[in-house]
C-alpha cells in the first residue's frame, strides 16, 4: 500500500461493478473500447490482450492474441483496427507497435483477429500510453517513461519520430516501480500527460499551425500532489484519472477542482487502478470503464487480487 499522503479532494464516490474479473496476478494494464462497445485490454505481465463483451449476465474475456513480450499501450487509428506497444521494459531495441485489425473477429473460439508487425521502435526502452494524433493522417503517440520522449508513430508509411521530450516526463526518484510519463491524451489544443514518479499531470500546446507537428512550447502544470497512471477525458474536459497505489479513480474538473469518485486506500475490487476510457457515445459521462491489477504494486492487508475490468456509473 502507498505511504505518502495524496491529493484527492473530496469524495464523491459512483457505483461501481466488475464487468469481468481476470485470475489473480493479471496485471490488466490498459484498454480500448470498440465500435460495438466491446472493450480491449492488455495484460501486461502475461503478453495478452482480451476482448471483452460487457452485454449480457456473464461477460466472458476471449484470447485475441499473446505477444512475444510485455504489452502496454493500446490505441484506435483506423476503425476497429488498434495499435499496440510489446517489449521488454528497459531493455533498449526491444519495442515494437503491432497492428491489430479486428473488421472481421469473431469473437469465438476461432480467432479471426489480424495481428501483424508494424515497426521497431529502436531507441525505445519503456513505452507506455498511447494517444490518437489524427484519424485522417493515421498517426499517434506513445511515451517512453524513462526517456521522457513522445514518440509519434505515422502508421501508413511506417515510421517514428520524436515528438516532443522534456526532462520533465522522466524520472525524479530512484523508485524502480515508478514510472515516468506514463498517459497520455489530447483534449482541445493540448496534449496531458502524466509522470507518476513526480506526482503531476502536465500539458504541452499543440503546435499552432499543425497540430499534428512537433510542439514549439513548454510543459505547464495542470495538477500535482497525486500519482497518476492512465486517464480520460470527457466530452466536457473532465479528466478522469486512475491512481494505481491509491486505488481508486479522481474526477479533475477544467476548474481545478478534484474529488475521488471511486476506490480508496482498502477497496479490494477497485485495487491498482491502471487505465480508464468511457463506453462508446457516452463521452458524456455515462459509464467509464476501468482496469486494475488487482493491488500488484501495494496488496492491501498484504494480498493480491484479481485483475479487473470495472464499470463505474458516472
């Protein structure tokens, strides 16, 4: 469990339920969600990544594909066709995205997922989140928590370059759980991302003439005081932030104002909070689904539980 005090405001908490609750020591690390509203998630520490269909009394979780190393970020460029980083985290020349196209997966036991090898990301040692640039030019980013390096990934030629890097989106303790620059999301004419080793959650100005260009200006502070792993945004410009250690999720209004919304420090169902996005067309704030991994990073009372899929009624 956490030791240092957080920041987390007032509580507020929503009602929250478990849509597919995974073995204990899975490390659910990130999710997409589909245009059908089933969601995707990576497993990190067992390579995987599930699809899950929230309909109906038993949610069940389906295989989709085991990848060679560790799998972390997850985003959708093109539809239902989603990008994903794999590596070993720390080991240079190790990363790569891989292409997942689901147009014609099943869902069933036969697997009907295309999975292929976009790109090496050679001077990569730890990515991370990922975030959608543009649709139209099929372009995202993902971080490096220890580089402190926004990568841009241009999925149609293929190729990498360096977005934007910071000193600031790296790493300020000798904590070796603790990443750096760990989400990462674009809302309005900003990209946030978090550093979890420094406790804030920080933006940098789109580029003013392109957006999809490398930014010209400075990281500015957007909150401190709070471990932050994943977050969204909704269609309001809340953010809606998972804490990992603290188990729980934090609403940020555009005003500055936080308040726990889920969780807390002996809530075993929404232990280790990882990554959060709302259900499809409810950006609105309707249902914000939420992985865990079960408190892998600080058990509560010393225990590990299940790696979870959680649904949280905003």
């Amino acid at each position: 469990m956490a030791t240092q005090s957080q920041n987390e405001g007032e509580t507020e908490l929503r009602p929250v339920s478990t849509v597919h609750a995974f073995p204990t020591d899975y490390f659910v690390e990130n999710l997409a969600v589909r245009p059908n509203g089933d969601i995707l998630v990576t497993v990190l520490n067992r390579n995987e990544l599930y699809n899950v269909s929230p309909a109906g009394g038993d949610p069940k979780a389906t295989l989709v594909h085991t990848f060679a190393t560790a799998v972390s970020g997850i985003v959708e460029v093109g539809t239902d066709i989603f990008y994903v980083s794999s590596g070993a985290f720390g080991s240079l020349g190790t990363f790569v995205i891989w292409k997942v196209d689901l147009t014609s997966f099943t869902g069933g036991t036969s697997n009907s997922a295309s999975v292929t090898k976009l790109i090496d990301i050679p001077d990569a040692i730890f990515l991370n989140g990922s975030a959608l640039l543009s649709a139209e030019k099929s372009l995202f980013l993902t971080v490096d928590s220890l580089l402190g390096t926004i990568f841009r990934i241009d999925v149609a030629a293929p190729s990498v370059t360096t977005w934007y890097q910071s000193q600031r989106l790296t790493k300020c303790t000798d904590n070796p759980s603790m990443p750096g620059a760990n989400g990462i999301k674009l809302f309005g004419s900003h990209a946030y991302i978090s550093n979890s080793d420094a406790r804030e959650l920080l933006r940098v100005a789109l580029h003013p003439t392109d957006p999809n260009a490398p930014p010209t200006g400075d990281l500015k502070t957007v909150m401190t005081d709070c471990i932050v792993d994943d977050f969204a945004f909704d269609a309001h410009g809340a953010a809606y932030l998972t804490t990992h250690l603290y188990n729980s999720v934090v609403k940020l209004t555009p005003e500055g104002q936080r308040s726990r919304i889920a969780g807390g420090p002996e809530d075993r169902e929404v232990a280790g909070t990882t990554a959060c996005a709302f259900a499809r067309g409810d950006g609105d704030g309707g249902v914000l689904y939420v992985t865990t991994n079960g408190g892998m990073s600080g058990p509560i009372g010393g225990e590990v539980g299940a790696g979870r899929l959680l649904r949280v009624e905003i």
